[in-house]
C-alpha cells in the first residue's frame, strides 16, 4: 500500500513540476533568449550589451511580445556599482503585488555571507512592511513563493 502513495506522490511531484517549468506566455524561454542574444552578437547589434540587460531589454514578460530575430536598440549600460556601493542603506522599491522590497543589502549586513546578508536584509525589510501593511499580502515563505523568495531574487540581481 506505502508503494501506491510512493508512486502517487511522485507523479503528482513530476506532473506539478512540468506545469512550473513551462515558461510565461508572454516571456521567452532561457534557451530561445540565448539563442536571439548570440545572433544579436554576432550582427554587432548589442551595442556592448550584457548578457543580463539583453535579457531585461528583449527576453522578460512585456519585452518579449514583439520578439524579432534582431533586438531593440537600447543604450550602452552603465558601468556597474562598485560592490561597496551595492551595500549602503537600501531604498525600497513596490511590486505590481504592492509589496516594498529592499534594492540593495543593508550596509550593516556587508560583512556577511551574501545568502545571510540577503536573508537579514530581506527580512527587516519584510518586518518594516508588517508594522505599515505594505507585505502586498505576501507571508514571509508560502506556496508558489513569499516575500523572501521574490526579495532573494531581486537581490541576488
């Protein structure tokens, strides 16, 4: 009998897990962005582009829908934040959920591991939310990702 719930359980895992994995309908595939990114390069049309600003500019949700075989210009990115930078008092920013996120990890957090820093940053974050309601309805980890997931991910960049 155990032998029945293992095998249900682990086709209700795999059949989740497709469902999951099955990329937005508006949003380019990781592979399909890869692809248009390397025939961008080899045009010359980056205009010194990386990698992640091409993806942002061509490749996610709304950038997507007119997908071409060649990219929308966009200006050259800046060059990066220094990693100092990166650690000062972070200004929060809303999501289309309305929750506030941290942009940055807390400069009391810079001599940390960067998976501790971004869990304390995200976390005093998530507490300052709760005292003025602005968590979007979001919990701290729940089904189908919470506020730390979505905050890990903007912080991790």
């Amino acid at each position: 009998m155990k032998l029945f719930a293992h095998i249900g359980l682990a086709s209700l895992l795999l059949g989740g897990a497709t469902v999951l994995a099955a990329p937005g309908a508006h949003a380019l595939s990781a592979k399909e962005c890869h692809e248009k990114f390397k025939a961008a390069k080899t045009d010359g049309t980056l205009n010194g582009q990386s990698f992640k600003a091409f993806k942002a500019a061509s490749c996610d949700d709304a950038a997507a829908a007119p997908a071409s075989a060649t990219p929308t210009t966009t200006p050259a990115p800046t060059a990066e934040k220094p990693k100092e930078a990166a650690t000062t008092t972070p200004t929060p920013t809303t999501s289309a959920s309305g929750a506030v996120f941290p942009t940055a990890i807390a400069s009391q957090y810079s001599s940390l591991s960067a998976g501790t820093a971004r869990r304390k940053t995200c976390d005093d974050q998530y507490k300052a939310n709760k005292a003025n309601n602005a968590n979007g309805g979001l919990k701290w980890i729940q089904k189908g990702g919470g506020y730390y997931s979505e905050c890990n991910k903007r912080l991790k960049g």
